[in-house]
C-alpha cells in the first residue's frame, strides 16, 4: 500500500500542546530513525523540545508519517532552524519529504516571520534540502559519528 502524501494532515504545536500520546509517537519515531535504523547512539532529548514548534505530519487513520522540530532563533543556531526531519519507513519514496520540508518552512516562517533559517544537515541529504533552497556553509563536521553540513535558506 502506498502513502498519498498529499493526504497527510498538518499540525503545529508547541511542546506544552502535545498530548502525551502524540509525544509518545513522536519520541519513539525520532528513535525508530535516528537511534535504530541509523545505527547512531546519541541523546535525543537535548533539552530544547520544551523550547520548539513540533510538525506532525499524520496519515487519515491517526499514524505519524513525518515530524520535524521547528528550533526558534537563539537555540540552536544564531537563526531560527529547523531539525530532526523524519519520514517514517512506510512514508518514503512517497514525496512525503518533500512535502513536510515545504509545511515545515512554511509554519516557521508563520512563527518567526521571513528570515534566513539555518540547518545542520547530514552530509548526504545536500541535495534534498538544495531542492528545498537551503545552501552548504562551511565544511563538514562530524555529529554523533555521521557527516553534518551547515546550510542556510535565505529569508
């Protein structure tokens, strides 16, 4: 089965909003991605979700397909940023990624208005977020064992 991604539902929350479920759904997918399947030791709960937007992005039966934190300017960068982006498994090769970097733009500008947004991408998604007009700044650096660029989107 195949998702349609353009049947995703959007939501925007502050971290005080989050049901416990939903937070629940979005920990254990953060964990699904970033811990399991990229085989990546690190701590996810950095202390700055108290602090950001959360991005769902969630199937008509209620499934979290894709999430993203959206990082207020200050936090993590001098701008405001947006991070740990995530298709779920069955999500992808869907356009999903793409849909959630164009929503995830979108409400951080609504948030915080045009400006430029900084992000620390891994290495290999340069051409992913290229395509969404964000631009490498700086080398490469190592975060958690994997490749990391800094790249920005102009306001």
């Amino acid at each position: 089965m195949s998702l349609d991604a353009s049947a995703l539902q959007w939501r925007c929350l502050p971290f005080d909003a989050l049901h416990a479920r939903t937070l629940y759904r979005l920990l254990r997918l953060r964990a699904e991605v970033f811990v399991v399947e990229q085989a990546c030791l690190f701590q996810d709960m950095d202390d700055a979700d108290p602090d950001c937007f959360h991005l769902l992005g969630e199937s008509p039966d209620g499934a979290l397909m894709a999430y993203a934190r959206l990082v207020p300017a200050g936090l993590k960068f001098r701008e405001a940023s947006i991070g740990r982006v995530i298709s779920a498994s069955q999500a992808r090769g869907s356009g999903v990624g793409h849909v959630l970097m164009r929503e995830a733009v979108k409400a951080l500008q609504g948030l915080w208005g045009l400006r430029p947004i900084r992000i620390g991408a891994q290495a290999r998604l340069q051409d992913f977020y290229r395509q969404h007009g964000f631009q490498p700044e700086g080398a490469l650096y190592l975060e958690d064992g994997i490749d990391h660029v800094e790249m920005v989107r102009a306001a």
